[in-house]
C-alpha cells in the first residue's frame, strides 16, 4: 500500500492523466509525417502498439522484472478483456478517421468523458457530483468548439462515420472504465502490458482483413518516426493514463484527457500551418476551465494494492 497521502495520489493522478494526454495530442503531427513517408494509417495502427508494448516489456524486463508478474486469472482478463476493448478502440479510431476525417472523430471521440461520468456511478460506485457533471458539460463543449473551429479540415458527419465515430467513444469510455476496475487489482504495469499486447493480436488479425497487406516503413527515419510515435504514445502515454487510473476517479482521468485536441490543435497550428477559428479558440477556453476545474475538485481514488 502508498504511503502518500490521498491528496498527493489525486494530484499525481489528475497530472499523468494531462501528461498522457499531452503525448496523445501530438499523434497529429507523427502521423501527417509517417504519411508524407509512404507509410499508411493501416500500418500505423498495428505498427504503433507492437513498437510501445515492445519497449514496454524490454524496459520493464531490465528495470523492475517483477513488476511484470501477474496471476493467471489477472492475465486473461486483462490480455482477453483489456486487450478486446484497446484493439476495438484502435480499429474504430481509425475507420473514423478514414470515413469522416480527424475533425469529426476527435469531436465524436469525447463524447466519452459524458459516457464515463453516466456508467462509473452504477458501475464503480464513482457517482458524480452536480459540479462534476457541469464541468464534464464545459470540457465537452469545449471540444466541439476546437474542433468546429479548425481552418483547414470541415468535419463530416454521415452515417458511417457518426457510426465509427461513437463506436470510438463507446470503446474509448469502455476501456477506460476497464483501467480504472484493473489497475488498482493488477497494477498499472501489468494492466498497460498485457491489454496493449492482447490489442495488438486483435489488430494482426483485423488490420491485414480489413485493408490487405501491410506496408513497412521503406526508410530508416520512417522507422525511427515511427519508433518515437510508439515510445511517446503508447509505452509513455498508456503507461501514465493506466497509472492515473489506479489513483483518480475514471471520470477525472477521462475529463483530464479531454486536453488532448487542444494540445493536438496547437501543435497543428505551430507545426503544420493549420490554424484555428476565433471560435475554436474559445473551444480551448472551455476545455482549459474544464480541465483545471475538474483538477482541483479531484477526489482521491481507491489506492493501489
């Protein structure tokens, strides 16, 4: 058991599940590049998970080896169960991404803090507050707004992509909802590895069903792009958001992460010239108020065994 104080274990909660999204947010930028290198988002999306879960269990391996061991029981429910979900959510993203375009799945995709905050109650005992539901409220309009006001790409909504779209929410709530139940029974460390390998089984088998082939990087800084994008946001970024999750409320750590398109805003209008509308400015008003609202009336979670 921590010997920290429940406030100290909220704090460093809320400030992984922000750092993971940091991380998350500059999947943009990688992926904009991996694609002006001949490499495909199919690729990408099964590629990404192998290079993370890899660097994971090496890492691990050599620093703390024991941290790795989990029962049998905790091994199939975590591999089978967390694996399923992080795998269905990869392969909705992506077919999102595909049908609609990045502006509509990132709108559609934070629909999961709403989700997040309406099933932890009867299914964690995690009930939120009145002020919680009204910051979860602000944080997701406030995405909308960003999205909305993006300059260079309209969003789509059309049958197929609202479906991939809130199929990514419904998975992305799902998975999250999952950590927050494993990572204080297994532990963070297991959790991550073992349902970031068990989704990458699912996606070697429906990524080639899907979309044929794969392609491999064809250069060397293809692939070392390509290394970074899963070290960042794979082997850092799941790592934080599964150890938030053994220490605030599934519905913080889901607020918290709604940060994630701001951060992949800014980027794009710094990096890659694609700026943003005075209304989705605004849109990051709302979500820097929601975040930092939902930081400081963080409640601890349950601590880790």
């Amino acid at each position: 058991m921590s010997g920290r104080a429940p406030g100290d274990r909220s704090l460093i909660g809320t400030v992984e599940a922000l750092a993971a999204a940091c991380l998350w947010g500059s999947s943009g930028v990688f992926a904009v590049r991996l694609l002006v290198l001949g490499v495909p988002p199919e690729s990408v999306a099964l590629l990404r998970p192998l290079i993370g879960v890899a660097l994971l269990v090496a890492g691990f391996s050599i620093v703390r080896p024991g941290l790795l061991r989990v029962s049998g029981r905790g091994l199939v429910v975590i591999g089978v169960g967390g694996g399923s979900l992080v795998g269905v959510f990869q392969i909705a993203y992506q077919s999102s991404i595909d049908a609609a375009g990045v502006p509509t799945t990132v709108a559609l995709l934070y629909l999961a803090p709403a989700l997040v905050a309406a099933v932890g109650g009867p299914l964690l005992g995690e009930w939120p507050t009145a002020r919680r539901l009204t910051l979860v409220g602000v944080t997701v309009a406030g995405v909308w707004l960003t999205v909305l006001g993006a300059d260079a790409v309209e969003p789509r909504f059309g049958a197929s992509s609202l479906g991939w779209g809130i199929a990514g929410a419904v998975s992305y709530a799902a998975y999250t909802l999952f950590g927050r139940y494993a990572t204080p029974r297994f532990g963070s460390v297991p959790t991550v590895v073992y349902s970031t390998a068990g989704a990458c089984l699912v996606l070697a088998v429906v990524v080639p069903a899907m979309a044929g082939p794969m392609v491999l990087p064809s250069t060397s800084r293809a692939w070392l792009l390509l290394a970074v994008f899963g070290a960042l946001t794979i082997a850092g970024a799941q790592f934080l958001f599964f150890d938030a999750l053994g220490r605030v409320q599934a519905s913080t750590a889901s607020v918290v992460t709604a940060a994630e398109p701001v951060v992949a805003a800014l980027l794009a209008t710094a990096l890659l010239d694609q700026g943003l509308s005075p209304l989705g400015w605004l849109g990051i008003a709302f979500v820097v108020v929601g975040v930092a609202g939902v930081g400081m009336t963080t409640r601890p979670g349950a601590p880790e065994p």
